[in-house]
C-alpha cells in the first residue's frame, strides 16, 4: 500500500528550502476555502478512499444523551463506548499497514513483536469549533506572517491557529504552538515512569496553567504580549515533595524569552532559573522527557531548522476516551513495554508532517525530532525523535480527546518510549485521580504565576 502524501505545488516546494524566508499571506480565493471544501481551521472536509472519515462537524460541546457537568473535573466521556476494533496491527500483518505508521510505531512492533498492538476503530471526526474560532482562523489566514526568523507571528490575532493553510514546517509548528485549547487548565496528574523490567517510579504534580491567549477577553486581539503562564508543585516523589516552579512564555521568542522561577522547600526561597526549557530532563521522568518534549513541542524553535513534508494518512491516537475514562485502574493501564492496547484507540486521520533538524552550532539531546500534527485541530499527536548520530531514538503519542468544557481538543494522557532501553513515561495519568483536569473554571489570574506566588505555595 502506498503512502498517501498530498502533492506539494513547486512553490511550495521551493519555500520549504527556504524555511527561513517569510512567507506572503494567503490570498484571499484559498482563504474562501474555509468552511468550504475545508473546515474552518484548515482540515480537508472530504474523507478518503482508504477510510480517513468525512468530517461531520455535527456536534458543538456535549453531544446529545452525554450526561457531562463542565468546568467540574468530570472525567471525559465516551459518545462512542460501544464501538469495537474494526482491525488490530500487530508484528504478524505489520507490512500490510506499515506505509501508514511512522518510524516510531514500527520501531514499537520490532522491540515488543510479540506484546505490541494497535486496534483501529471506526474513524470519526463529528465535534467543531465554535464559530468565534472560525471567525479567527479566517483573519489569521489573511493576516498573519512568519516573523523574526521563525521565532513569532506578526499580523495574527488571538482565539485560532495562526496558519490554517500552512505552507511551510515554520507555519505548521506555530500551528501547534498556538491551537484554541483551554484557557484555565487546573491538573493533579500522575507520572509512571516505567522500567524495562516493569518496575515502576512514581510522581505527581498538581499543575495550573492560564493561557492568556485563548482567554474569552483577549479572543481577536493582536497576537501579542505573553502565550501562556504556569504554576507546578510537585506532591511525589516525597523527597522532592513542596519544590514549586512557575514560568511565562512569550508569544514571540524574538522579543522575549521563557521565564521561570523554582522555589525549593530545603532551603525555603525562590531563585530565578537561568535557562528552563530546551532538552533540560522533566521531572520525574528518568530522563525519558525532555521540558520541550512536553506535548511534543514547546518552547522556543530557535534551535531547529523546520521543514514541512508534506500531509500523511497515519493511525493515530484520535477519540481517546476510553484511556481517561474514571474505571480505568493504573495497574491495567501501565504494562511493561507498552500500555494496554485494550485502552488505546487508534484511528486513520491525515497529519501534517513537520521535520526539525538541529541547527549547526547548537546543542540538543535530539538531533532531529519529526511531529505529526491532526489536520483537525493543528496539534502534535506523535513525534518521532533520533540522536545526534541519526538513530531513531524515542516515539511518543498523546491521547487527545474533545473536551466538552471548553468546545475543543485537549492533550490527555501521554506516553514516551525509549526505544533503545525499552522503558517509558506515562505522563498527564489522572485515570485515579478523584477529578480529572478542571477545564475553563475562569478563576485564575496572573498573581497565581508569580515568584511570590510559588513562595507561597511551597509553605
């Protein structure tokens, strides 16, 4: 079975040598496609003769007979709970389905032969934005520009993905960067980091995020100013118990730069963090994540080159419910090598294909990192990262689901594979947690991510 890739047109194909070149904005007849023969951010409506389904859009928020509370911290809810694999991918028919999986997932299949399995599910794509999400993402597609090397967006405004129409790895990272997700997200999750032979190290971290540029005042204002700002305490391990760290992001990291401040409870203050992000280890993760792993990418891009390549039918992690519903048990959850397929639920979607490859003088424990991004909501889903010699070294996925509270995809449970010793992380776990993320309360404010704040928190 061939791959299926979009055909690039040959200026297209010029500017992805180009990366570095700003690109002009879309004029205004591919603009008219939106809502057209695409949906309003960009995703091609029609399905395909392989199966990726037609976009409904059928359902805004909670779809009809969901009993679902928002802005609680109800666990996510499955409108398809009764559905069964229609296909399972295994080490056995592998080659049948191996145009469709990128490096990563058969690398999964080579390591674990006998254990690793995906179930595939009817496809679905039935949930919209809001319309004030259309609305900006049809401005942003007139308007907005690549800047300062990459590193920000002139002439966007807030409340959509910049780039709907993406024309090169620069627009679809800002994609990425920048999706209508949750403008309050308060999180206790827990972090399994996993052994080769099963073993177990667990963390956990109450985490608030407020990102100002989806915040309902800001929504169609200048993309400017400060992304986003969080606050995290860790709670396990118990000796690294009562550490806090709060950070801001910039929207654009050529005026500003991410900043971070860590209270430590052993000595009782609060220093500001010379550098935070890039490939410095996340806490409790063995080393297995990186900070700029985090949802597969965040941070500054300065220090790679971004390509795109085009646009790819993937089985992806797509619906993902069944994985955060309340029942499921950690201990039938976290398997060695790999998660239980059986909670897992993969769909064929088209993804963007974005490459970023280390700049020459730069340092980073990834060499090269390769994103797949939904064409239905611009977020990374799975990430391919090798080493500095070129090696396939990691695979990570993230389970998104379509959140009722706040009418769009969130980023779920998450899994992070080391390839070569054959541990993982799951991380963002909240399945035991007697509340799941509390999505768009409204009641956080920019004193909560201060210094003073994480001093405070930490007493």
């Amino acid at each position: 079975m061939k791959t299926s890739m979009t055909h690039v047109p040959i200026v297209l194909a010029m500017s992805l040598m180009l990366s570095g070149t700003a690109m002009a904005k879309v004029p205004a007849a591919e603009a008219d496609k939106l809502g057209k023969e695409l949906t309003c951010i960009g995703a091609e409506k029609a399905g395909s003769k392989d199966g990726v389904p037609e976009y409904t859009g059928k359902w805004l928020g909670t779809p009809p007979g969901i009993q679902y509370k928002p802005h609680t911290g109800q666990h996510p809810v499955d409108p398809y709970a009764n559905e069964k694999p229609v296909f399972s991918i295994t080490a056995e028919n592998l080659a049948q389905y191996a145009a469709k999986l990128s490096d990563g997932q058969k690398a999964m299949f080579a390591k674990f032969p006998k254990t690793y399995r995906m179930d595939v599910y009817p496809g679905h794509r039935d949930f919209r934005y809001p319309d004030s999400v259309c609305e900006m993402a049809k401005k942003n597609a007139l308007t907005a520009e690549i800047a300062d090397g990459g590193l920000g967006v002139k002439g966007g405004v807030k409340g959509a993905i910049p780039f709907p129409i993406p024309k090169n790895g620069q627009e679809a990272l800002m994609n990425n960067m920048f999706p209508f997700r949750a403008y309050n997200e308060d999180t206790v999750r827990d972090i399994a980091n996993v052994l080769s032979d099963g073993s177990i190290s667990w963390g956990r971290q109450h985490n608030r995020n407020l990102a100002t540029v989806n915040l309902p005042a800001e929504i169609g204002k200048p993309l400017e100013g400060v992304m986003s700002q969080s606050n995290t305490r860790t709670l396990l391990p118990e000796r690294e118990k009562g550490g806090v760290s709060v950070s801001s992001e910039p929207v654009n990291f050529g005026e500003g730069k991410r900043l971070a401040w860590s209270y430590d409870p052993g000595t009782r203050r609060v220093r500001q963090l010379p550098e935070f992000g890039f490939d410095q280890p996340l806490g409790g993760t063995g080393g297995k994540m990186t900070i700029d792993s985090d949802r597969l990418f965040n941070g500054s891009p300065e220090r790679y080159t971004w390509s795109l390549l085009g646009k790819r039918e993937m089985y992806i992690p797509a619906n993902s419910y069944k994985v955060h519903d309340k029942s499921v048990k950690y201990a039938n959850l976290i398997k060695p090598g790999s998660p239980n397929a059986d909670l897992i639920r993969w769909e064929l979607r088209r993804v963007w294909v974005v490459e970023g490859k280390l700049k020459e003088g730069f340092r980073h424990l990834y060499g090269k990192r390769v994103l797949f991004l939904d064409e239905d909501n611009g977020q990374a889903v799975m990430s391919d990262f090798y080493d500095a010699r070129g090696s396939l070294w990691q695979y990570a996925y993230i389970n998104h689901y379509y959140a009722f509270d706040l009418n769009g995809w969130q980023a779920g449970t998450s899994f992070y594979f080391d390839l070569n010793s054959g541990g993982y992380v799951g991380y963002n776990l909240f399945q035991e947690r007697p509340i799941g993320p509390v999505l768009n309360k409204g009641d956080m404010v920019p004193s909560m991510f201060t210094p003073e704040a994480a001093r405070s928190a930490g007493n």
